[in-house]
C-alpha cells in the first residue's frame, strides 16, 4: 500500500525545484530519483522519516525532511570533501528538493541503507560479545574524531560537532562496524569559533540533541560559548560516553554463562524512565550529578579501565573528558590481546583478573 501510495504520490510530483531528476554529486554511483520507490518508514523523528527505498533494483534509505533548515544542515555535513571517503560515515548517494501535488516542498537525503538499523535497535534484539562491542564503538568513535578532527574542508580548516550523538543516530552494518548518521543538528566550526558561512541560520549554539543524552552543562544553559568548538566536542563525548554504557550494558561476555544478559535499557530509563522532562535530566544530571550505574560485576582489569574510559567521556566537568581521538584509541586497547578476555566469567583468567583487581 505504501509503495502504491508513493507511486501515486510520485506521480502527482510537480518538476522538481533543483536538478530536476539528477542526484547531486554522490560518492556513489548516482541513483536514479525517478525510479525511486519508497517502500517502508524505518524511522520517524522530529523533522522527517526515514524509508527505506529502491532505484533501480538497489536497496537505499531516503530521509524525508518536511522543512528546509536540518535538511540544509544535514546536506552540508555529507557533502563536506573528506567526509564521504570516510568508512564511518553513513554512506550518502545524493539530496534533492521537490514540490508535491499539495505544492509542498519535500527534501529528500539518499543514503546507503543499513539492514540491521541503528544502535540502539539492535542492542534491544542482541547481546554482542566483548570484541564485538569494541568494535562497534571503536568504529563510531573513529567516526566522530574525524568529525572533531580540523581539516581542510570546503577550502577552510573547520572541525564538525554532531551535537546529537546518542544510540539511534549509530547505524550498524553486516560487520558491526558503524557508522554516525543524522547530522541535522550538526555544526561546522572554524579555528575562530564561528560557523561556516551560510551557516549563521544554524540552530541555536545551545539548543541541543536529545534530552537523555545532553551534558550537564546543556541543562545548565552553561556551555562554554568562549570556546564554541572545544565545548561541543565535549558535549559529543559526554553522550558518547552514554552510548558506551548502553553498548557494554548488553555485553554477553560481563555476565556469567548461565545468567542472562539484562534486557536492554535507554540511559537513565531506571533512574527517569521512558518520557524525562527537561527538568528530570536536570535535576538527576546536573544537581545530583549522577550517571548510569554499571550493571555488571564483573570487575577484571580490562572491565575496569572500559569503567574508567566511560567515567572520563561523561565526566562532570567538560575539560576534563577525553577526546574523540583518545576514547577511540581507548577502545582499541580495550581489544589489545592481554586484555580480549575480560570476561572472566567466560574465561580461564577469572582468579588471576579478581585477584589483580584486589590488589
Ligand atoms: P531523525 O533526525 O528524525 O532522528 P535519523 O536520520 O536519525 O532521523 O533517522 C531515524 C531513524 O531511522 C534512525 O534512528 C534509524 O533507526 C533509521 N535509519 C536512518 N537512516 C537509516 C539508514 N540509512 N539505514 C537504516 N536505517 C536508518
Ligand atoms: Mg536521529
Ligand atoms: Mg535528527
């Protein structure tokens, strides 16, 4: 029915507004707007939905934004120069702006499509084991150090903020490797702290991703405006941080074999559960400063230096959190040989690692 209603709808499609029927400069071969069809909503968020699609026999995702402003936004970040090359990326194929029948104008972002979905999705079905969550963090990390990192982009040296990192904006591949996705929040800044041009219109510099995840100093209406671009990694890497939390929460390999993996669980759902207000993340965040507790017992050396690094991204205090660059390096010790089996449930070094943690 959907795909008929498209069809319909497609059909009822005046000439549209720019390169009509041309996808805009992919990295990619190009797809074909005329011969896409929508198939299904994957996901709806507050500025659009997202289907999955085909053109031409091949399967995409197509995010149908309703207004210009975090369509633009999001365009801008894919069509960065290095940003498509980039493996944890979403892969972007092309954009495009159409009027409809009603004489609505629709904004269409075409991307790879990612069968498994996002993170956080796929955490609710799976319970990864230690490499495996590794893996997928490190390569989500990866992906936001290149975004944090200054290069050469559009002519300018300017590092982006996604500033809405949380579990449902990482898409999963067949590998587990990930990716970040959902740039419509995101913000190119310069070494002097101001925004790209063109980018003046962007959201507001305090205005921010999604409650559950923002940073104490978000809630606090406190981020520090001085040093735009520090203080939006920081807030990146707080979130990470939660999604780290998340990630290691379902991890098969932290609970005994036998005992099952504790079922999935949104940050601070225990604490705030399903719909916090403003004022619930404030008050548990900011005032109490807490943060998730870790659900495991497992308490072997690697087990607590993953506690540490998750610790140092949510920090309370924004200059003392890792980097990007450095929780992602983190990681990657985290999956170093002397330490792949911290899961001493599962593993022959149980009395050794507890033995060491007594120490
Ligand atoms: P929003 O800005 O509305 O949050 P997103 O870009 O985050 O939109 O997409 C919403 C949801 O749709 C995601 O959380 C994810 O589950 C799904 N999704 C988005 N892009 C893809 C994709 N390329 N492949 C598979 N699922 C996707
Ligand atoms: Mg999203
Ligand atoms: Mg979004």
């Amino acid at each position: 029915a959907l795909l008929l209603g498209y069809r319909l709808l497609k059909g009822n499609y005046k000439q549209s507004v720019v390169n009509p029927g041309v996808m805009e400069a992919a990295n990619t071969e190009p797809v074909d707007l005329e011969d896409l069809k929508l198939l299904e909503c994957i996901g709806r968020g507050r500025y659009g939905s997202v289907f999955r699609a085909v053109s031409n026999q091949r399967t995409v995702a197509v995010k149908v934004f309703s207004g210009h402003h975090h369509y633009a936004t999001e365009r801008s970040v894919y069509l960065l120069p290095l940003l498509r090359q980039h493996d944890n990326m979403a892969a972007f194929m092309g954009a495009e702006e159409r009027i409809t029948s009603e004489g609505r104008t629709e904004y269409l972002l075409v991307m790879e499509y990612y069968p498994l979905g996002c993170l956080g999705v796929y955490l609710s079905r799976y319970s990864p084991d230690w490499p495996s969550c590794c893996r997928m963090l490190h390569s989500a990390t990866t992906g936001l150090a290149f975004l944090h990192a200054e290069l050469y982009r559009g002519g300018i040296q300017a590092a982006v903020c996604h500033r809405d990192i949380n579990s449902r904006n990482i898409l999963v591949r067949g590998d587990l490797s990930c990716v970040l996705s959902d740039f419509g929040l995101s913000m190119t800044l310069t070494r002097t702290g101001l925004p790209l041009q063109g980018e003046e219109e962007h959201c507001a510099i305090s205005e921010a991703g999604t409650l559950r995840y923002m940073a104490p100093e978000v809630l606090e209406g406190a981020v520090n405006l001085r040093d735009c671009e520090s203080a939006l990694k920081q807030v990146d890497v707080y979130a990470l941080g939660l999604v780290y939390w998340e990630t290691f929460s379902r991890c098969s390999d932290l609970y005994p074999t036998g005992e099952s993996v504790p079922e999935y669980q949104m940050v601070f759902q225990e604490e705030v559960g399903k719909q916090p207000s403003f004022q619930d993340m404030q008050r548990l965040v900011s005032r109490d400063k807490q943060r998730p507790s870790f659900p495991w017992k497992d308490s072997s050396l690697a087990v607590r230096s993953l506690q540490d690094t998750i610790e140092e991204c949510w920090d309370h205090d924004a200059e003392a959190r890792l980097t990007a660059q450095c929780a992602a390096q983190r990681l990657a010790d985290l999956l170093a040989p002397n330490t792949r089996s911290p899961a001493l449930y599962n593993h022959r070094n149980l009395a050794e690692g507890s033995k060491m943690a007594a120490d």
